[in-house]
C-alpha cells in the first residue's frame, strides 16, 4: 500500500514539475524502466506539445531523449501505457489520442531494445481515433500475448 502511494504522489509531482517547465499541458506520466536498466523512467503526455521521455540517469538526473528514441508524438495524448506486446522483454509504449475533436490516431511503439521505438502502429492495426481517453495492456485472451484495451469517451461540441 506505501509503495502505491509513493509512486501516486511521485506521478504527482511529475505532473507538476512538468508543468512548470513549460509544457502546454501535461495531461498524463508513467513511471516505467523501459531500458531495463533498473532505474525508473518517465513519459509525459502532453496536449499542444509533443510527449517526452526522460531517460533516469541513474544518479537522480533525467535527460530528455524522445528525438533519439523517437517517441514524440504530438496528437493530444491523453493516456499512456506500456507493456510487451511482442514477448521480446522491452516495454513497448501505446499512446492513446484522441480527447480532442480531431486529433491524431493513437500510436503504437515497439522498443527496439536498444533506447529507440519504431511507430508500429499501421502494420499491427493498433490506431483509431475514436476520441480515446485510456489504455491498457492485458492478455484478455490468455493466448500469452498482451492484447492493448482502449476506452473512449465523448467531448461536448
């Protein structure tokens, strides 16, 4: 229960300290160890900015390496998940778009396990723009394989 708490007030905090560097509008982080390095990463969505992740240097600094590892997605991201779609032992990264009229399709990354993603997004079918406003990875059909959950929502016009 302490652990859940203190990563729910560290996503706090992020939210907050991202804020305050400028970020139009932080809608969502996760803290996750997508380089398996064992140091705990961050990903912040954003609306009217590209996402960003920070890479933990492992001595309580983060660099910003979203251009190299290619994950900035600009399409109003309101939710982030991660999980293994593919088995391979890399967190892949799934950014669900959509909670503004018009925006992007959602996006999927697989991780190359070497710090970069590559958009997978056309060639497993996994876009949509249905004003999406959370995912999940699950094996909802106990095949062994992360299937990705996505709830959408409505906007008042």
């Amino acid at each position: 229960m302490l652990q859940k708490l203190s990563l729910s007030i560290a996503l706090l905090l992020t939210t907050a300290w991202l804020a305050s560097m400028g970020f139009a509008q932080t809608t969502f982080t996760d803290v996750t160890d997508y380089d398996n390095d064992g140091d705990l990463d961050i990903y912040a969505a954003t609306w009217g900015a590209a996402n960003v992740l920070y890479k933990n240097n492992g001595d309580g600094t983060f660099t910003d390496v979203t251009k190299e590892a290619g994950v900035g997605d600009s399409g109003a991201t309101d939710n982030v998940a991660f999980g293994d779609y593919d088995n391979d032992g890399y967190l892949d990264i799934y950014a669900v778009n959509g909670a503004m009229a018009g925006s992007q399709p959602n996006v999927l990354y697989r991780n190359n396990g070497d710090g970069t993603f590559t958009d997978v997004t056309k060639e497993t079918g996994a876009g949509g723009n249905e004003l999406g406003v959370g995912g999940a990875f699950g094996d909802y059909d106990n095949d062994g394989y992360l299937d990705i959950y996505v709830s959408n929502g409505c906007c008042l016009q």
